[in-house]
C-alpha cells in the first residue's frame, strides 16, 4: 500500500464526517453514469391517470402532475445537475486561479487589472449576468454553465492571488529560482501545489453554489427546460402543489439537492486533508 | 591566479517615495577559487542585498561582477537562468524550514536543480546522483521520501546544502547555514562543509553574524556596515588586529565562554539612515565611539594595513 | 534562607494523541532574591516548557503530575498566578514583534499593563508608560509611544516587551531566549539593560537561552537541562572550571569559541530520545560516553559536588 493510500485511510478513519461525505459522492458520480439505466420509470413518460399520487411502493417518491415517477426523474436528474456543476467549477478553478496566481506573482499593474476584473465580476449578481447570456447566446445548458463559471471565478481569482503574494518572498520560491526554474515553472509547480490545499474547500464549497445556481436558473426558465430532469426544475414544479397539499413533489427533489451540497461542503475538508502533505504524520 | 569572483563598486539603490536607500554603495572584493570568505554585519547592513545580486536574483544599479572571467551583472536577472553560471552560483539558505517546498519530498527538493540546471537524467542515473549527494551530507538515503514537515532541523539543513551542491558549484554563498540549528548538530554541519569544501574546491562566501563561526570556517572576513565594506582581511587580521571600530564593537560583543564581560566597546545613538545617506560623511560617524570632524567631511577610503588587511577608516587603529 | 522562587521536584506530561509526553520529570531549582539564574540546553530540553510552567502559561495539554512551584513561599495556583503574572512575575519572549500586539500603539499596551495590575489610569497612565520607554532606553520616548511595532526594528520591540514586563516592578522576571535574532550588538545593549535594571531593583532573573556564552556572561548560575531533566546546576565559574556532567561538558566542548579550532569541537552523538515511550532514569545514556550499567538505577542519584554545585548522574565527572 502505497504511502497516499495509507495517508488516504488515515483521513477517513479520523472522521467518520469525511468518510460519510465521500461515500454521498461516490454514490452521486455512481447515479450521474448509471442513473438513466437502473430507474424503474421512463422519467419522461407521462400518465395523466396518475398523475399527482402519494408515495406508494411503486412509486416511492409519489408521481407529479404529469404522473411521472418522481424518483427515477430525481435519479436521472443527477446527472444534468453534477455535469453542470462540475463543468462550471472547473472553469472557474482553471480561470481564476491562472488569474489569481498571475496577479499574485507579478504584482503592480498587472494585479490591479485582475482585481478591477474581479471586482467588476463581483458586481453583478448571477441572475442578471445569466440573462445578459442568455438574451445575447440564447438559452441553452452550456451558457448556464458559463454564466456560473463567471460568477464563481472571483472566488478562486482572489484566494489563488492571496495566497500566491504572501509565498512571493518564501525562501524556497527563491530556491527555485536559483535552480534554474523560470516564471512559469515556479508558478506551476512549485506556487500552484502549495495554494492547492486552501483551494480545495472553495472547489468543494463552490460545487454547491454551483447546482444551487443552476437550479435557481432553471427555476425562473434560464437553461434546463422542461420536460428534462432536473432538480430546479422539479423544486419549481412541485413548488405550485405544496399549497393544495401534494407536498411529495417538492420534497424529495428537494432533500436530494440538499444532501448534495451538503456532501459537497463537508468534501472540502477531507480533500485538503488529504492533498495537504503537512497533515500526514 | 585569477580570481573566481570579482565584484568592483557594486551598487544598488532603492527608491523610496521621492528619496533613495543605498543598500549596497560601491562595494569590491574578490574571492578566489577554493577559497571560504566571510561577510559579517549586522540588520540593515545590506548584506542580503548583496547577496541577492551575487545570485543574480536581483540586478545591481551600478558596478560589475565577473564570474570566471565573466561579466555576468549586465544582463537582466530574468535572463540569468539561462545562462551556464546559473548552476556555476548556487545558495544555501538561513532557514531550512522557509527555503524547502513544503510540497516536495527530500528527494524533489535535490532533484529539482539537477534536472533543471544538469542533465540528461534516466530515472535511475538521477536517483543515483541524487544519493551520491545525500551521502555527502550525511543524509540517510530512507529519509530522502520524507516531506520537510517531518524532518529535524538538521536533516533539512542538509537537503538545503545537498541541493546547492547538486549543480556542481563554484561559488556557494551560504546565508547563515547554522543559525537555526542547535549547537550540537552545528558542530557537524560546519565540519561536514569546511570538509566539503576542501574536496570538491568550491570557494564559499559565508554570510553571518555569528564572528566564531566564521572565525572557524573562513581564510578571510569582510565587515559590512550600511552599504559599505569597512574593514577586509584574512581572519586573523581582522579578529586579532582589528582596525574599525565598529569591528572591535562587534567584536567586544560577542559573549566568551570565559564568562568575563570585557572590554565592551558600546555603540550610543542610533545607526544613520540609509536613505539619501551624505556622500561626505562616514556611515559609521555618530554612533562611533570615536571620531572626528573629517570624519563628517570627508568619506574614508579604504587604506592598505599590510598583508590582505584593508580599512576604511580615519582613525584606522586609534584607540577606541 | 528562603528562595524567591522554588520548582520542588516538577514533573510535567502534555497527553496528546500520540501519546503522554513526558516533557519535565523532577526538575528542582531555586532562584534567590537578585540573582540571575540561567537554564542552558538545546530544542527540546523542556527549558521554555519549564518557564510556562512556572508562569502558569502551559499548554493547555499540560499536567502538573508531581511537585511544586513556590513563590515566596507559598504554592502557585492557577487564581493566584493570574494575579501574580504581570505584578510581580513577568516574562519576555524570543521574537518580540510577534510577541507584541501588532495593532495597538505600544505606549497603550504599557498602559494597559499598569492599568491591571497597577491600578493607575489616564494621565498617570500615559505618563508612567512614557517614563518606562525611556527607563528601557529608547530614544524619543514622548513620540515613541505613539508608534506601532512594526514600526520599530527588532532590538526597539524588545525594549517595549522589557518596559512591558518591568512597567509594575516585579520582583522575578524569565526571559526566555530574548535576544536570539538580535543582531550581537543590540543583544549586548538588551542584556546590559536587563542586567542594570535588575541591579536597580534587585530584581531576580531567570535567563533561558541556548547560548552558552551568554549565560556565562550574564548569570550567577547556570541549571543544564536535557530532554526534560536537570542535569546539573552550579555557580557559573564552577560549571565551566569543573563541569560534572558528561552532557555540560559536551556542551562547552561543541561550542565554537576563539581558542579551539573546527577539528576540536566535538559533536554530541545521537539524538534526543522520544519522550513519549519508555525511558531510562537517565535520559542522557544513549549518548553518553561514560554510560555503564550503574546508570540504570532508579532514581538517578543527585550528587553534590561542590557548594552549591549538584549533579543527577550516576557517574559524575
């Protein structure tokens, strides 16, 4: 067993937390590649008859207004729901940190202009930026994902910078220099490992906001449509029956989207224990 | 022979607001082949500054640097790293924990300028340098996979000097080397470089304030004092006959173990500023315990004493 | 006659979860009114761990598993050191900018010493502030007081940490490695400063440091430790005439100083043994040069060789 694979162990022995984090998201990357294939229902196939029933043990999640099996909707849903978040964070990360550690290294004009950048980003609220997109690229999936990719960039613009301009002056970043490391590879491999750890929590934290993000898009009709699964969607729909006491149709999409993000948050500190080689004893 | 290294009128100036702080102001020396020089002064003397040149991380404002011939302070820092000297010069840091990356086992840490500066490697041939290195210093080949987290001041002392000697050096500037570590393991290193040095004929430029460590290990001793070399020679010039009188303070400072509080040369006042320093004046007039009045007037230039010994002083062996 | 401070056979465990650190084990030590004692040893000696203990400061790891700390005579406890702490036992530490707080002007932070424990306020706050500004030596003191610490070099920040510690006239003060980053003019100016103001007072001291040379220079006696033991403790001149331990002797003898060259400083093998397992009486044996069979009694003899002069081995030189 390789020393990563001990170390790996011994984070998740620590903290049963993590382990129960971990194990959440591997079963939604598990859902995500297989759910279409295991649900019981055609998540798409309506039968007014029975429409709006409670659940049952057909039907365990009830069935909504188009009488659709709610659970195999909410499993099918976490695919669309993970491709986006996943995509949107990983523009983020790529972008803002490439930013945060150029303006971090070089300091002066060029780290004002990232952070007039940033700032500027920071201003607009996600709503009205995803409109902006979408009234001038049309509405589909991939603007969605770009509209929350630009959102969330200040995030890891920002910690990437902070991070990057306080070991500017570390002696080992001198080392490197003195080892015959340009600009690039200091910032690449000998920057970028080190601010990795703090980063891993805002990746984590930022897959969250991201699925709420595009939930509350679809929610008000940007990106995701009808009849396709999605999480948002469903929280939408069901949202017009818990009034007149069909309550099962907002739950459970509901409660799933929640135990998703919270998976995601307490993800955050298990992968900075892990990538962090300080913590290994 | 000629000399490894050759700096004459070095300088460097840093603006600040409207005004200038002279960190380095016209320094020269030479230090040649195999030879272990010693840079002593205290905070706020420049001698980081001058270092920091000497690696060519910084560029000087003014004066030249010739490496084996060489003129190497004319192109731009950033260019430097391309250049052969890159590996010719190399450094070993004060504090082992800040110059290793944190996210580098020991191993990564030697290799890195190996594969940077040296080559080509195979897998095992740098595996096998890499040892040989770790032999050198006294570093146990298992402690090679550690992270720097988990090693003892001592072992990370050694990966420091084992990655400054990986490049085949020769010129080792070392930046107080044993400061951080304890008196015990100090012994060891300072013999394993002293030993080092006399195999492998790299000259050592070592930087400290710690006079008897320097007093062990060096053939000769600058003193730096704001900017400016105030007194050079070897090391018993300097320690036994000191000229400046700021020498003999620091000199007079350093506790023995003989317990006595001796002739204690006290400094009053505080050091002059380095920015926008007279031109006229000496660095040192007003917190020397001696001086005169040329010495506000007039700039001393450095005086031969005999042998290696160099002063820049007025009152050059007056009598504190 | 009574000592100002006595530590009567100390031990100290820290329980962490990798096991119970053994950090202190009968320690015993006395400090008289005006004296300054020096405690030498390296990293991991227990020397700062004992000053904590003392000042009531420890970790909050830290068990007292046996002994005492007496102050006038009287046992500390966790009330009375809250009290006493500031009054009329202070302490100053290595790496003084960071021991200062960075976002308070110094002349308040004095202030706010004498505000506690001292009882003035306002006015006379402000004034007696200044006035210890300029008793520990910094010029300008008016202006000064107005700075903050980084506004200040390092030898400045010890000044203000000294006029901190000394602003209500304690009677012990423990310095625990004060000037080590100072460059050696300014430690000779800050020892000097300690050592007249101590004079002054009849201030007792409590000198922690790895450098040999400064506690010869400075202490009237100096107590050796290694890894959480006492090994021995004498006037100074009789510790380096006629060290008894073989671990003091090492220590002299691997100290760089004028007369010996780099062939003759003698490197002490081993390392310290962990603290957190089995550990002989004598934890210096692993490395000692004299070790034999008789080093193994429990408990390790406490020897007197000379006045004032104790040893704990079982082979003194």
């Amino acid at each position: 067993m390789s020393a990563t694979t001990r170390h790996i162990r011994y984070v998740l022995a620590e903290n049963p937390v993590t382990a129960l984090a971990f194990a959440g998201f591997a079963l939604l990357i598990i859902l995500a590649l297989i759910g279409p294939d295991i649900v019981p229902f055609d998540p798409l196939a309506s039968a007014t008859d029975n429409a709006l029933h409670p659940p049952t043990w057909t039907h365990p999640f009830g069935t909504d207004h188009l009488g659709r099996d709610i659970l195999s909707r909410v499993v099918v849903a976490t695919r669309i729901d993970m491709q986006i978040s996943i995509a949107a964070v990983a523009l983020s990360f790529v972008f803002g940190s490439t930013l945060g550690l150029v303006g971090g290294w070089y300091g002066g004009a060029i780290d004002r202009a990232v952070g007039r950048l940033v700032d500027t980003i920071m201003a607009f609220p996600l709503f009205v930026l995803a409109m902006g997109i979408v009234a001038a690229l049309g509405n589909s999936v991939a603007n969605i994902v770009y509209a929350t990719a630009i959102i969330n960039l200040p995030f890891y613009a920002r910690m990437a910078r902070t991070e990057t301009s306080a070991r500017r002056e570390a002696g080992f970043v001198e080392a490197a220099r003195l080892s015959g490391n340009g600009d690039g590879r200091i910032l690449l491999f000998h920057l970028f490992p080190n601010i990795l750890p703090p980063m891993m929590v805002q990746i984590s934290l930022n897959l969250g906001y991201a699925i709420l993000n595009a939930a509350g898009l679809s929610f008000i009709g940007l990106g995701v449509r009808p009849p396709t699964p999605e999480w948002g969607i469903m929280v939408a729909e069901g949202a017009n029956y818990i009034v007149s006491g069909e309550w099962w149709v907002a739950l459970f999409p509901g409660t799933v989207l929640m135990l998703a993000v919270f998976c995601f948050n307490l993800l955050g500190d298990g992968l900075r224990d892990i990538v962090d080689p300080r913590r290994r004893t | 022979m000629t000399a490894l290294l050759d700096v004459a009128g070095l300088c460097r100036r840093f603006p600040v607001g409207k005004r200038t702080l002279h960190a380095v102001d016209g320094v020269s020396f030479d230090i040649a082949p195999g030879e272990a020089v010693g840079l002593v002064g205290e905070s706020g003397c420049g001698k980081s500054t001058l270092v920091r040149m000497l690696t060519r991380v910084l560029d000087p404002s003014e004066g030249s640097i010739h490496f084996d011939g060489r003129e190497i302070g004319q192109s731009p820092a950033a260019r430097f790293t391309r250049t052969p000297e890159r590996a010719l010069i190399q450094m070993v840091f004060q504090d082992p924990t800040d110059s290793l990356n944190p996210r580098f086992t020991a191993f990564d840490c030697i290799a890195d300028p190996l594969l940077r500066l040296k080559g080509p490697w195979t897998r095992d041939s740098l595996a096998a340098r890499v040892h040989e290195l770790a032999g050198m210093v006294g570093l146990p080949v298992p402690l090679l996979g550690r992270f720097p987290h988990q090693l003892s001041g001592g072992q990370k002392a050694r990966v420091g000097i084992a990655r400054a000697l990986g490049p085949e050096p020769r010129l080792l500037i070392l930046d107080e080397p044993t400061s951080a570590l304890d008196v015990s393991v100090q012994a060891v290193v300072l013999r394993m470089l002293d030993e080092l040095r006399h195999r492998l004929g790299v000259s050592y430029l070592f930087v400290s304030h710690d006079l008897n460590v320097v007093r062990l290990l060096c053939d000769r001793v600058m003193v730096m004092y704001l900017g400016k070399l105030v007194e050079t020679g070897t090391v018993a010039e300097v320690f036994d006959h000191a000229a400046h009188p700021y020498t003999r303070a620091l000199l007079s400072a350093i506790p023995g173990l003989d317990g006595t509080l001796g002739e204690r040369v006290r400094l009053t006042g505080e050091p002059r500023s380095p920015i926008d320093p007279s031109p006229n004046a000496c660095r040192f007039h007003g917190r020397c315990p001696i001086g005169e009045d040329r010495c506000a007037e007039h700039m001393p230039v450095p005086q031969d004493l005999g042998g290696r010994h160099r002063v820049a002083c007025h009152l050059a062996g007056g009598t504190p | 006659m009574s000592a100002l401070l006595e530590i009567d056979n100390l031990s100290l465990d820290f329980r962490t979860r990798g096991g119970t650190i053994r950090a202190l084990e009968q320690v015993s030590l006395s400090v008289a009114a005006g004296e300054t004692v020096g405690v030498v040893g390296e990293s991991g000696s227990g020397k700062s761990v004992l000053s904590f203990a003392v000042m009531g400061i420890s970790d909050a790891a830290a068990r007292i598993t046996a002994g005492h700390v007496r102050f006038e005579g009287r046992e500390l406890h966790a009330a009375d050191l809250a009290k006493l702490r500031g009054a009329e036992m202070a302490m100053i530490f290595q790496n003084p900018r960071v021991a200062l707080n960075p976002i308070r002007a110094v002349g308040k932070q004095i202030e706010d010493v004498l505000r506690r424990h001292a009882g003035v306020n306002g006015t006379e706050a402000r004034h007696r502030a200044v006035e210890m500004l300029s008793k520990v030596r910094i010029p300008d003191p008016e202006r000064r007081a107005a700075a903050y610490p980084f506004e200040m070099s390092g030898g400045m920040c010890q000044r203000v940490m000294i006029a901190l510690a000394l602003a209500c006239s304690p009677k012990l003060l423990i310095a625990d490695e004060p000037t080590t980053g100072l460059d050696v003019t300014t430690q000779a100016a800050i020892m000097d400063l300690i050592g007249d103001l101590a004079r002054e007072t009849g201030m007792s001291t409590i000198l922690i440091t790895h450098d040999l040379g400064l506690a010869a220079q400075r202490c009237d006696r100096i107590a050796v430790m290694h890894a959480g033991h006492l090994v021995e403790v004498a006037a100074t001149s009789d510790l380096f005439d006629r060290p008894a331990h073989p671990y003091t002797r090492k220590l002299i003898a691997t100290t760089p100083r004028p007369s010996v060259g780099l062939a003759d400083l003698e490197p002490i093998p081993g390392s310290l043994p962990d603290l957190r397992g089995v550990l002989p009486p004598c934890r210096y044996s692993q490395r000692c040069e004299r070790y034999e069979a008789i080093c193994e009694t429990t408990p390790l003899p406490r020897v007197d060789v000379g006045s004032a002069h104790v040893v704990h081995c079982a082979r003194p030189l």
